[in-house]
C-alpha cells in the first residue's frame, strides 16, 4: 500500500509536533508493509530521503496569513496522488483544500484534524464553506484525543465519520543523552529546573509562564524558537528574571539530556491552537510531572489532573505558580506523578499503538474499487 500525506511543511524544514506526528506514522507504517510519501511546499525543492519514507518540496511561492501556497504543488500532488492508494491530509492549511478540489483526485482520503483555526477569525468567516466542503469530502476525520472531539464545535459537525486515535511516541527513537550532554546542561540549567520544549508561538502561554516566575526560587529552561522570542525575552528583562533561561533551539540529544535532568515540565498553553502537546508526551515518557492549563483539548487528555500532573486555569500566573510551588517543594509528589505519568504512556501513547490503529484505518478505507484517478 502506498499513502501521501500532504501538509505545508515537514522535517527538515521545520520540527514542530503535527511533523513529528507525520514521521512516526510514516516510519512506523513502513514496518508494516506500508510505503509513505510526503509532500510540502518550500522554498528548498529537492527531495529528502529518510531512509523509510520521502519527503517530496515543491517550490512555495507566497504566504498569506500563515498559509502558504505553491501553483507547483498542484502538479506535483497530481503526479504523486496517481500512484497513491489513499491520501492523508493535515489540517488546518486551507491550501490543501484547494489542491484537493482543483486535481480532482478520487482516491480513499483522510484528514488528521490537528486543530481548529482560532487566531484568523475575519479570514475564517471567508474560508468556512470551503472547509466544510472538505471535510464533508473526505472518507474519515481523525481526531487526536476525545478531548478534542467533545470541545470541536466543527468536528461535532461530522461526528459520524471521525476516529478518535491519541497521538504516540517511539522510545526507540530517543537515544539515551550521553555523559557530556548530561554535564553540560546540569552545570547550565543548575541541580533542579522546569522545562518548557516547544516553538515560541502567541498559544504557548509563555508571557504567562514569565509572570509566575517573577519572585520566585524555581529555574526554568525555555527550549525553542518563534514569533514571539524578542517579546519574551523583553518581558524577563523588564521583570528582571535571573532564574529563566532562553537557549533557543536545540538538537535532540541536547533536548533528551534536558528532559532526563528536569525536575518537572511546565506547559503554559492558553489557547485551543494547542491541540495536543507533542512536549507533554516526551515528559511522560521520561517519567516527568506535568503542569499545564485546561483549555478543552488534548493537553488535558495526556496529562490528567492528580493523576499525572497538575492542570490550573489558563492565563492565570497565581494558579500557575501555585502549582509550580507544589511541585518544585514537594519531591515525593514530582516523582508519584511522573511514575504515573511514564504509566500512562505506555499504556495510551506509543507509537506502535497510534501507528496500528492508522494502518488498520488505511486497508479499511483503501478499497480497490474506488482507486481511480479522474483527469
């Protein structure tokens, strides 16, 4: 079987979590028989090689409204679809929607739906029908958490054809830090810290984050690039934090070392645009405590209040240094709720179990009869 995912960017161009998501699918599903390519827009048009999948550039011409576009991508999608039996698109970029309707590929489809769109509201009013035109479109809907499903207004809307399927993590993948990564970010970060991982974007939270440090003793590592950096670095300097540490972004196994040596994850996200949280995965997995906000989406699925972390209101520095505090002078509690946090992982969140369950859906949808490509 062979399967194009189709979204507007992907490794190496970009490292964010719906491209992590798009590589442990693509790597996993190779195992099982099943051949991967992925196609993107980007100013870099040469083809990567992973080794287990392909990751397919067409030239990107403008980006509007954080959407970007490629007239080369609709060729490209057209040659690429032909030898395709199912097509997995991933949403929201609404230029996919209009690939879709324009190369009048007739092929088995399905959307993993990320996210809603809640930043562009005007632009959205404008985007609607055609968004609903395709997600009425495609064969199935994937949603990353039931947490999602329930709080969508628009995946409520096609609730008889969305999945739920979590998003999951190989373990494999993540080599063991070694001794002088180790050192390094123990004499940097200091004995004890909290870590953020992620891009520096205006859902993060982290102006919030920057409030609940002022005044206090706890350390925290911020790791990641974005948007918003310059603004975030203004605002620990105007509150005249010591106690924070920008490093910017990092390789993964300065990142592996970071999640093995901190005390606790902090994940401040204050708006739905965080619909899952890649980074609370990574803690989970590396047996940390998690603090993160309750915005009605995934983060609130991976780490469960009491049980695995503790979730306070979003936008709200008192609760988050409130919670911050019970972890940081409590070592027992840090270490019950990372205990259960590695827990559940293994149980809800391996890639093995997410790959599975989109494989199964891929020779389910993947009917012979309906492999035609109308020209």
């Amino acid at each position: 079987m062979r399967v194009l995912h189709f979204y507007k960017t992907y490794k190496p161009d970009s490292m964010g979590g719906v491209e992590e998501l798009i590589g442990q699918i693509c790597s996993g599903a190779a195992k099982r028989g099943v051949t991967s390519e992925v196609l993107t827009v980007s100013k870099d048009t040469s083809t990567v090689d992973f080794g287990d999948h392909l990751h397919h550039r067409a030239k990107l011409d403008v980006e509007i409204a954080s959407s970007a576009f490629s007239l080369a991508a609709f060729r490209r999608f057209r040659e690429l679809a032909e030898h395709a039996d199912l097509i997995h698109y991933h949403f929201p970029w609404p230029f996919a929607d209009v690939v879709h309707f324009a190369s009048r590929v007739h092929k088995p489809s399905i959307v993993t739906y990320h996210s809603d769109i809640v930043r562009q509201k005007v632009l959205l009013q404008f985007y609607k029908p055609l968004r609903d035109r395709f997600l009425a479109s495609v064969d199935t809907i994937v949603a990353t958490s039931p947490n999602y499903l329930a709080t969508s207004d628009v995946l409520q809307r096609y609730r008889d054809k969305v999945e739920v399927i979590p998003i999951g993590l190989d373990e494999n993948s993540y080599a063991k830090p070694t001794a002088e990564k180790l050192r390094y970010w123990r004499e940097r970060g200091g004995p004890k810290f909290f870590l953020f991982v992620g891009n520096l974007r205006y859902y993060k939270g982290l102006h919030v984050l920057l409030d609940a440090l002022q005044g206090t003793e706890f350390r925290a590592v911020i790791v990641g690039s974005g948007p918003v950096e310059q603004e975030l670095r203004a605002q620990a300097e105007r509150l005249k934090l010591d106690n924070v540490d920008f490093v910017g972004p990092v390789g993964d196994d300065d990142k592996i070392a970071l999640l093995t040596l901190c005390h606790a994850l902090t994940f401040p996200s204050h708006l739905r645009s965080e619909a899952f949280g890649i980074s609370l995965l990574e803690a989970a997995m590396f047996g940390k405590a998690m603090i993160s906000t309750e915005i009605g989406t995934g983060t609130s699925y991976v780490n469960v209040d009491g049980l695995t972390g503790l979730v306070v209101p979003p936008s709200d520095p008192a609760a988050l240094r409130g919670a911050m505090g019970r972890v940081w002078e409590n070592e027992a509690l840090a270490t019950k709720l990372g205990t259960a946090a590695r827990s559940r992982f293994q149980v809800n969140f391996t890639a093995e179990k997410m790959v599975n369950a989109y494989v199964d859906l891929y020779v389910r949808l993947a009917n012979p009869n309906r492999r035609s490509l109308t020209r």
